[in-house]
C-alpha cells in the first residue's frame, strides 16, 4: 500500500477514525505521518492526549463568570516554589511540582472529584519517612472503630484492651508532635 | 556488556515463562509513580534539578543491590542509540515519552527485567513490575518492596490528604497504575468484545488495544487497567481489577468452547493456514503478522498444535516490531525490508520449535 500523502512511500501507519460513527481509514508513510503529526501512535497518544482531555475538563465548570474574570481571577494564584500560574497548569494539565497542590488546593477538589470518580483523599499506602505520625494517627482511627464495636458487643475485656493501646498511641503521636514539630 | 544482554539477549521472563491463566492473561504489569519533595517536576524543572536526580539515583538506587538476588543497572537515555531506545519500548521496559522526550531520562533495570524505575519520566521515580500470567498481586508486593527500598534513599512528595503527589492529576493519591494484558481472540470471534469493553469502561476500567486502536486490537491483545487512583487503597484497586480479568478470562474461555463446538473444522482451519503462512511466508506486514499470531497461539491453546510453546505470541508479537527488527538485523531497515526481515525471524523462530520437540 502507498502513503496516501506523498504517493511515493509505502504506508507503514494506518488509523481507523471514528467520528460520530463514521469510520475512515487513513494510511501514511512514517515520514508524511511525522509531518502530519500523528506519529503520535507510536508515542502510544493516538491522536488527542490526556492533556487536551484534561484542559478542557480544568477548564470547565469551576467559575461561572465570565471567562475573562475566571482568568484574571486565577492569574493571581502563582506557586510559591514553582512560579507555575493555574492556567498554565490548566493548558498542560500537569503540576511543576508538588507545591502546586497546596496552591491551587481550592480549585482541585472539582477535579479530583470528577477524576476519580468523586473521591479526594487518600486511603492507600503512606510512605515511612515522608508520611510521618499519619500511619500513627489512622491506626488510632481504626482502633476506635474496634473500641466501639467491642462496646456494643459487650466483650468489655477486649474493649479495655483496645483502648490502653490507643492511650499508648496518642501519647507516642503527642511526643512527636513536640520533640519534631508538627509539619 | 550488560547493555548488550539486556538488548541482544531479546527475551525478557514476562515474554518467555508462563505465569497463572497463561492460555489467557500474557502479563501483569503494576506502576507506581512516585516524586522527591525538594524537587520541581520533569515538566519544568532545571537541567541542574534533572542532573541531580541521575546522580542520586545511580548511586544511591544503581552502586547496591535491593537484595541478593536483584541489582539494577541504570542506563542515561542520552547515551543509547535510537535503535536501543525503541527496542526498550517496544519490551515494554520504557515509555515512549521517556525514551523520546526526555533528555534527562534514565532507567534502572534489573537484571532478569521484571522490574524497571524510570527517573525523570513524567514524575521523578516511575517503578514498573512486569510479570508473565496473572499475577497482579505479586508484582503489586514486587513494586512495595521497591517502593520501600527507594524511600530510603529519599524523601517522597505526600500530602496526608492527597496520598503521593504526581505531576498529573490523573494519578495523585497510590500513584497506581495496575493493568493486564490479554489475548482475547474467542470474544473477539463471536463478538461479545463490543458488548463487553463499553461495560468494563463503566466500572472505571480502561480497556486498549495495545498494538492498535479500540476493538480493533492488533493480535486481538488488549489492555485493561485502572483508571482511578485516589481514594482507594491499593490492594482494593488490584483486587476490583482482578474480579473483572477473572470475569473476562470465564467469558474468553466459554467463547473458545462454544467455537470448538459449533465451527470445529473452520477453527481448525483458520488456525493451520495462519500456520502455514507464518512458516512459509517471505513478506509479511504487521497486521497479518499479529492476525496469524493469534491464531497460532489459539490453535496451541486449544490443542489443534502441538510441540510449540505457547509463548511465541508473546515473544513474536515484541520481536517483529520495527525496533527489533533493525537490532536483528544490525542495522537501520525501511519499511519493505521490515516486512521481508519479520517473514525470516517467524519462519527462523518456528523451525527452532519445530526442531525441538
């Protein structure tokens, strides 16, 4: 088969596009495909990137002003230790580094939300060292779940059990809290 | 030396042993993202930054084994020809992102292959376990352990909120991103894959054709994976994945059983001419390369075939592609000389099955 572009080199990409459900095929050689800028199937993009996806969904729905307020609006919130600006991080659809979580907190829970299906915190693994007391913390969190399910079991022995471990837990976390500084 | 193996001693032990529901699931593979606090992200930060980043990862990550058994060696993308970079790719070993767009980019290899750490990917750290089968579970542990080893060497970017910090917002929180590849040519013979991959979507998995787009998978191969990354806990997002390839697998297998029954000779068929093109074939492109693959490896599945092993679908589907061509050959090859060179590696690599017995 010939690029269908150049008419000279054999075509060694081929797209099938669905638009509206309308099927074309689209053959090219790697050199018009480059040119064309669809080479992207070997970048394994196809196409349209997360990136253009995520722009217009960062883009959407957050203001209701008009778009020229939403922008000034935003160009105010700058990352302290990136210099990123939300739009850019809008056009890009990536943070410069992990400040920008906490700059552009108030506008992110929309897109978490939307992202992972409406969630906003996190319930997985927390690392050792940068996690701190917070694996201290949800343990205490999760043995008063038990402490309270003991109670109205009344299996009071265990309950006791469960809450001088607790005690033990707050006063190791209440230790850390002094001695390092709460970050 | 050791790059040479890497790269000449082309099979890596995904490709090459068989893992649970083999017949089935060809690997599985479970990657973390992961960043260093103190540092900007790949997008934006300083060459400096980037420079930095290599350095700790090669002495810190690349001078010690992680245990007696696995060392990583660490190869700078500058330093590979493209022609090493694309076979990496095309082994899965790293992103095209990273071998095409990333001056700075590194990768940490051990030795048998399964486990791979991209630095300066998309996020600083990227740790990759690759695994033959269905063992999701098992590389999820493989890539904690990593995980834990790497923590050691650095401070990571998290927030108690919002779990791991990433540079997209698509993976904040585990960082996880869980998949299995699976070779589905029975849902795709009867049509259920139509059916099905629109409802594995609403589960909030994403479903690919790896070598091609949507159901028009090359090889019928596809890729599922996760697409949600916060909110959830690891082991559950491994576990909702797997409910659903088990579910795929139960279906793949009463597709292939109702075929045996009511097409047997036309299966049969279809399965000895896709062999008989692969062994006699002098020029073949590929699409009809993947096509006759699957049917090959059906035909071993079902047991039409005999005395071959039932990775080459695995193994021929990463050889014949354009990267690894040009390495077998030693050098650079245009589009038609591909297609003659792909015909003599299968032809080669079934009379190598054939003589084995």
């Amino acid at each position: 088969m010939i690029c269908e572009q150049c008419n000279e080199r054999p075509a060694t990409l081929h797209f099938t596009k669905v638009v509206n459900g309308e099927k074309s095929e689209v053959h090219l050689c790697d050199t018009c495909a480059q040119e064309k800028g669809q080479m992207s199937l070997f970048n394994g993009n196809a196409g349209f990137s997360i990136n253009d996806l995520l722009g217009g969904l960062l883009n959407g729905g957050t203001f209701h002003h008009s778009s020229h307020n939403a922008v000034t609006h935003r160009e105010e919130l700058r990352c302290p230790k990136c210099h990123m600006i939300y739009q850019q991080f809008v056009e890009i659809g990536r943070f410069g580094c992990s400040e920008c979580y906490k700059t552009f907190k108030n506008h992110l829970v929309p897109v978490l939300k939307r992202l992972h299906s409406g969630n906003i915190v996190h319930t997985g693994k927390i690392p050792k060292k940068a996690g701190g007391n917070i694996s201290l913390k949800k343990r205490i969190e999760e043995l008063k779940q038990d402490l309270k399910q003991s109670i109205e079991q009344e299996e009071f022995e265990r309950a006791a059990n469960i809450r001088d471990e607790v005690r033990a837990l707050e006063k190791e976390v209440n230790n850390g809290q002094e001695g390092g500084g709460q970050s | 030396m050791s790059l040479e193996r890497f790269l000449k001693n082309a099979v890596s032990s995904w490709m090459s042993e068989e893992g649970p529901d083999s017949d089935i699931v060809l690997s599985s593979r479970i990657r973390l993202a992961r960043n260093l606090k103190e540092y900007k992200f790949p997008i934006i930060f300083s060459r400096d930054e980037a420079v930095e980043i290599i350095n700790w990862a090669r002495n810190g990550l690349g001078s010690e084994s992680f245990s007696d058994t696995c060392s990583f060696e660490l190869l700078t993308m500058n330093d590979l020809k493209p022609i090493e970079k694309r076979v990496l790719v095309e082994k899965h070993l790293v992103s095209p992102n990273l071998a095409e767009n990333a001056p700075y980019g590194a990768v940490l290899l051990s030795d048998n292959e399964e486990i791979s750490v991209m630095i300066n990917e998309e996020d600083h750290i990227r740790i990759q376990c690759l695994y033959p089968g269905l063992q999701l579970k098992e590389a999820l542990i493989m890539a904690g352990k990593i995980d834990d080893w790497i923590e050691e060497k650095g401070v990571y970017a998290f927030d108690e909120e919002r779990g791991y910090l990433t540079s997209c917002p698509t993976n904040v929180g585990t960082g996880l991103r869980a998949s299995v590849m699976m070779h589905l040519p029975g849902l795709v013979l009867t049509r259920q894959i139509n059916r099905i991959i629109p409802a594995i979507n609403q589960l909030g998995l994403v479903v690919r054709g790896i070598y091609g787009e949507g159901s028009e998978a090359l090889g019928n191969i596809f890729q599922i994976s996760n697409q949600i990354t916060l909110g959830k806990s690891e082991e559950d997002i491994v576990e909702d994945l797997l409910s659903v390839v088990e579910q795929i697998i139960d279906r793949e297998r009463s597709a292939r059983e109702a075929l045996v029954k009511t097409s047997d000779i036309q299966l049969e068929d279809r399965v000895f001419r896709s062999y008989g093109i692969l062994s006699n074939a002098r020029v073949i492109e590929t699409k009809e390369a993947a096509k006759c693959l699957s049917d090959l490896r059906l035909g071993i599945d079902l047991g039409y075939i005999k005395n071959i092993s039932k990775t080459i679908l695995n193994e021929l589907m990463i050889l014949t592609q354009p990267g690894f061509l040009q390495q077998y050959a030693g050098g650079p090859l245009n589009p038609d000389e591909r297609d003659i060179r792909r015909a003599a590696l299968i032809r080669e690599r079934l009379i190598l099955e054939e003589n084995r017995e």
